[in-house]
C-alpha cells in the first residue's frame, strides 16, 4: 500500500508507492529534495523523522548510527515508510527546473593531467544540451547497466563540452579502460545532471572551497561559475593532496588567486616528497582550513572528496561553529571495482 509524506517546513506532500524510498518518490513527483548517492553511503539525504516509522530493507545504511537513529534521523534515499510520515529536510529550490536525461556522448579529447589523473571532455549530439548547476554530477553508464559517477569540471556555461577528472583506481573496471584501452572519438552514455551538491548564489556569506584529490573537479566548475557570473563574495579554495605531484592543476588555481581579489588558494599537502622542496602549507586540509578560520559561523563551505575527510571536517568545522544549514559536501568513495562520486550536499 501507498503512504503519505509530508514534508517540512514546506508542508509538501508526497506519496510513496510500495517498495518506493522516499527519495525517489519525492524526485519522482519533482520535488528537489537534497541526495547524493542515493545508495545510503554520503549522508546527503538526511532528514528528521517527526512522525511515523521507517525500515531499511537492506538493512542500516553505512551513513546513519544507532544514535541517531534514535534521535529521529533518517537517510531518504533508503528508507521506506511503515505509516503515513511527517519529515524535515530542506529542500533545493534552485535545482527543480533542471531537467535530468540520460545521453550519448563522444570523448573528444583526452589529457593525462597528471601520472594518475586523466581529464575527458565529452562531446554531446549537436541538438542536445546539458543544463547543470556549478558542482553536480553525471553517472557514466556501462555496458552491463553498471554506473560511475564524476562531478563535472565544467562551468554551466561552458556546455560545450563536459569535462570529467578521472583518477587511475588500480583494478578498477571503468578507470583501467579509462587508462589503458580509451580512445578519442570513443562513445559513453550517461544520466545527469544529478545531486545538490552545487553554488548556492542567493547568499552573500563568504566562501570556503574544499577538496581533497580530484575533488578539486566541482570546486573548478564553482569558480569558473562565479567569476563568469561576476560574484563579488570572497572565495577561498583550500586543495589537499599528498605530494606536489598530485595538484594538477595548481598553476590553473594560482591564475585564479592572481587575477581576482576576491579568490585566495591555499594549496595542502600531507606527505611532501623530499624532491617537492616544499614550502607551503602541510598536514590535513581540514585543519588548515580551521587554523585560518577558527570561527565558521559567518561562513558557507563546499567540501568535495574522499569520505574520511569529509567526517573529519564535519566534526572539525562543526567545532568552529559552523551552522549545519551552510555546510555542504559531495563524498567520493573509491573501491576496487568502482570510482562513485557521490555526491552530498
């Protein structure tokens, strides 16, 4: 049987069909509600239970804890209701017009940006374009019906071409053809544009830009986007890697902070090679962004990267007072056989 959502402070009402999550009734039935995996893994789609009951039919997603589940949090994306329910989640105005399509595309040029990164720029059938926000995401589909997600590099005007930063993932499947067996002129079929994860310009709070590895991909979308759009708000883009190596596009970021007042790079490195003869900043990203802004709560932050930097900065930038409503984040999770961008908010 069917069951009623509704949602707060908004006072929506969805209805979930059996079987359904409420994540994809709400997109379904056009709401914008804030996802990114949509697989219970980032946390993106979290939201408070305030009436009613929920089960996860594959059991406790990896992203919500027993505490908070008794604190009434739930992830929509896998929860299905047992009764009519009242929740609370914000919902993303800005992304309800964006229209989601599933398209061919060509890979019109390939560029090995550095010695595990390599950029793809995928050309679209003449008659289509991809209306996306700075910051999402597209799913790459393969043969077998399989997926992979990248954030787009690309500034929404900047659509004719996508460009993707793919990081070599030893063993795994999309990313050893990527590397080893890709050629120009080669076709791939994707979903997008997908997930919240985007510039909110409606506010005029000052910007933190974070990523760690090519979680460097959005931020580049985001600050090609602002400064195309003419945004005055002051942005500060903190990037973590391991070596120098590893910034692929660090003489692109310098540009950025040389030419615009407004823009400040802070380049991180955690294990400078002896030969990187490096005197910037060291350690974990997260905590230099804090040993720059010990007080958050005038801030809004964009976090993009692996997951455990993404929970360490939580926590860190929480501390810093950071009110939850102006963090957001897209984590990647890497594994063997896949590289998913999933994608927070």
């Amino acid at each position: 049987m069917s069951h009623t959502v509704t949602i707060q402070p908004s006072g929506h009402k969805i209805v979930v069909e059996r079987g359904e999550s409420v994540l994809e009734a709400g997109l379904r039935e056009g709401f914008a509600l804030p996802y990114g995996c949509r697989n219970g893994a980032c946390g993106s789609c979290a939201g408070k239970l305030l009436a009613g009951r929920v089960h996860y039919p594959d059991g406790k997603p990896a992203a919500i804890t027993d505490d908070e589940i008794a604190q009434g949090k739930a992830l929509l994306c896998q929860a299905r209701p047992d009764s009519d329910l009242e929740v609370e989640i914000r919902e993303v105005g800005a992304a309800k017009d964006i229209q989601v399509k599933v398209l061919p595309c060509r890979v019109a040029a390939m560029d090995k940006l550095s010695h595990d990164v390599m950029r793809l720029k995928l050309k679209l059938p003449a008659t289509e374009r991809l209306q996306f926000l700075a910051g999402q995401y597209i799913d790459i589909i393969l043969r077998d019906g399989r997926r992979r997600g990248f954030s787009l590099a690309t500034a929404p005007h900047e659509d004719d071409f996508l460009e993707l930063h793919i990081r070599h993932v030893p063993g795994g499947r999309f990313t050893e053809h990527v590397f080893s067996d890709m050629k120009e002129k080669a076709i791939l079929r994707f979903e997008g544009p997908l997930g919240s994860f985007f510039l909110r310009e409606e506010s005029d709070r000052p910007v933190i830009l974070m990523g760690g590895g090519t979680g460097f991909a959005p931020l580049k979308g985001m600050t090609e986007h602002a400064i195309a759009a003419g945004l005055e708000r002051p942005i500060e883009i903190y990037w973590g890697v391991r070596a120098k190596r590893d910034l692929y596009l660090h003489d692109l970021a310098e540009a950025w902070a040389r030419e615009h007042e407004n823009i400040r790079y802070v380049p991180v490195l955690s294990e400078p090679a002896e030969e990187d003869d490096w005197s910037g900043r060291t350690g974990f990203v997260h905590q230099a962004v804090c040993e720059d802004h010990p007080d958050l709560s005038g801030h809004e932050v964009y976090m993009s990267g692996p997951p455990a930097m993404i929970e360490a900065a939580r926590t860190a930038f929480t501390g810093c007072g950071l009110p939850q409503e102006f963090l957001f984040y897209d984590s990647f999770e890497y594994a063997s056989d896949t590289l998913q961008a999933l994608d927070g908010n």
